[in-house]
C-alpha cells in the first residue's frame, strides 16, 4: 500500500511473521547503515540503502511482519515519518481508506 502527500510517498507491506528474518536477510545485505528505534510500540530496525536515499523499517507485530519504506532527504526525515506510525483496529484502517476501495460489507 503507497500513501502519499504529493511530495513524499511510502510504501508499507506486511506478510506472516514467519518472513521477518528473511526481509531482515535480504535488506541488510542491501544496505550501509541499520539503527534500532521504535514504531507503533514496537522495536524496528531501520536501513538506509545501498542508495543513501532509500530508506526502509522492519518490525514485527503479533502474527505480522511489516515493512515501511521510501525515498527520503535523509535519515531525519524518514524518522520523522516513523514516528507518526500508529497501530489502530480494524474499524479505524477502513474508514480512514479512500472512498474508492470496495469495504467489507460491500463486497
């Protein structure tokens, strides 16, 4: 799934939690710079890419693996980004979604 504002964009993708260690292989070897912080209540790594632009967090939450990434100023700026991530329930996820996607009920 893309948000964007116009300017910045990100992306976030989530699977099983089962492949948290292989995204943790696969970006590590891909990156120059890993730091620990957390987002949502939760501890995440964040990598800065071979490309020093590209940015991406990986965390997991409950049975999820998550991944959040993106092309930023710098490392600043993409922490900022992090920072506004919150974990909301299921209700809150579907009203917040663009009157384009087909909800549960419509379906």
């Amino acid at each position: 799934m893309t948000f964007s504002n116009g300017r910045r964009s990100i992306d976030l993708y989530w699977s099983s939690a089962a492949e948290h260690r292989g995204n943790l292989r696969s970006i590590r070897r891909d990156s120059q710079a890993a730091w620990s912080l957390p987002i949502a209540g939760e501890r995440a790594t964040l990598f800065q890419r071979s490309d020093p632009a590209e940015f991406t967090a990986v965390w997991t939450a409950d049975n999820r693996a998550l991944l959040v990434g993106g092309r930023f100023d710098g490392v600043d700026e993409y922490r900022s980004i992090l920072a506004s991530v919150r974990r909301v329930d299921v209700n809150a996820w579907l009203s917040a979604l663009p009157k384009s996607v087909v909800q549960p009920y419509a379906r």
